[in-house]
C-alpha cells in the first residue's frame, strides 16, 4: 500500500542482502527519517491543529480508503500515527514520484513502453506511441523543488514564526543528506541520483 509507513515495510533477504548497492533501502530509510522528523517538528508546534476535527476527520477518511488492503492504516492512538501518515505522503509525492514518474527513457520511442498491446506487433502504433509521449510531455510541467526557501510563506505575512525555524531544519538536513548522497554515488559502480533530495519537487504535475 502507498500508505504503509516506509520505515515499516519489509523486504525479502535478496534485496536486503543488496544492501548500499540498492539505493532505495538506504537513501530512501534515510530520507523517510529526514521527513518524519520534519512532520513531527512540525506537530509538535500545532498541536492542537493536527488533533482538531478537521485533521481527524481527513485521517479517518484516509485510513478508511485502505480497509481490506493489505495494509491497513491503524486506528489513531497518537500524534506518531498522524506524522507517518503525512510523512508517506510527502514521501510518495516527493521521492517516489522523483523515482516511478521518470519514464522518459520509456516511452520516448516506438519501440519503447506504450498503453497498448498488439500480438505480434514489434512497436508501438501511432496513436498508442503519441498517447505515451503526451503523459510523459505533461510530466515536464515545472513544479517547486522541494529544496526551496519559501520566504513568503513559512513564518511569512501572518504565519506564526516557528514555521520559519521547522522549514530552515528541515532545509539543512537535506542539504546534508544531498552531499551524503554525493559522497556515496562517488563509490558505487553506479551511482544513483533518484534519491538526492536536490532532485525533488513538491508537488505533483500530472
């Protein structure tokens, strides 16, 4: 389930075994920590807001989505259980989709990765070929890099100011983690950049 707290997912021994040569288990833990530490910063400077109503009512819709998946988002018990909820979230929207949503190397030709499928055909139609190109086009669409200061709005106009100091601790350390990422790409046989948080973008363009 795209709901299921990162840091809780398991993964079979052949991947484990991988260990640093398979980035997602390595930066991806590391960078889930880095936003979980964000998003509990940040309750815990509202935390009346993150247990009002409104934010009940969004969990609860929420975990009522995932009933009979095979992961259930838990009955809430504590703020630790809203901070992983909308730590997957910035975590999917950010990284993951940095990761899944990079199929230009995909569908950029015929015989490539298309929507349809025909027996025997050895490329894409046309029409399947464009559809495929258009997606991918639309996912070009500039959105905010994640690694942005955003002065207007965190501790900005009429925002209480301690947004300011949990977004600028939040900047540094992913900052930290693009140079530790850096470093460890310089030792790989090859190197990955999916997870370097220079990389990302907050927001969704398709």
């Amino acid at each position: 389930s795209v709901f299921q707290p990162f840091s809780q997912r398991t993964f079979g021994p052949r991947l484990q075994a991988l260990g640093e040569s398979f980035p997602l288990l390595d930066d991806g833990l590391e960078y889930y920590n880095i936003v979980y530490d964000f998003v509990s910063d940040w309750i815990k400077h509202c935390l009346f807001e993150a247990v009002d109503t409104e934010a009940l009512a969004f969990y609860n819709q929420v975990r009522a989505s995932t009933l009979g998946q095979a992961y259930q988002i838990p009955k809430y018990r504590g703020h630790e259980h809203m901070a992983e909820l909308i730590s997957q979230f910035i975590f999917n929207v950010t990284l993951m989709h940095n990761l899944v949503g990079s199929v230009e190397d995909l569908t950029q030709f015929q015989s490539g990765v298309g929507l349809r499928i025909v027996d025997g055909a050895q490329s894409l139609d046309v029409q399947a070929y464009l559809i495929g190109a258009s997606i991918t086009a639309l996912t070009c669409l500039k959105t905010p890099e994640l690694m942005s200061s955003f002065e207007n709005y965190f501790g900005g106009r009429e925002a209480p100011q301690w947004e300011r100091g949990v977004w600028d601790r939040f900047q540094t350390k992913l900052r930290e983690q693009a140079v530790k990422i850096a470093k460890k790409n310089e030792q790989r046989a090859y190197p990955c950049r999916y997870f370097d948080p220079t990389m990302f973008e907050c927001s969704v363009s398709v």
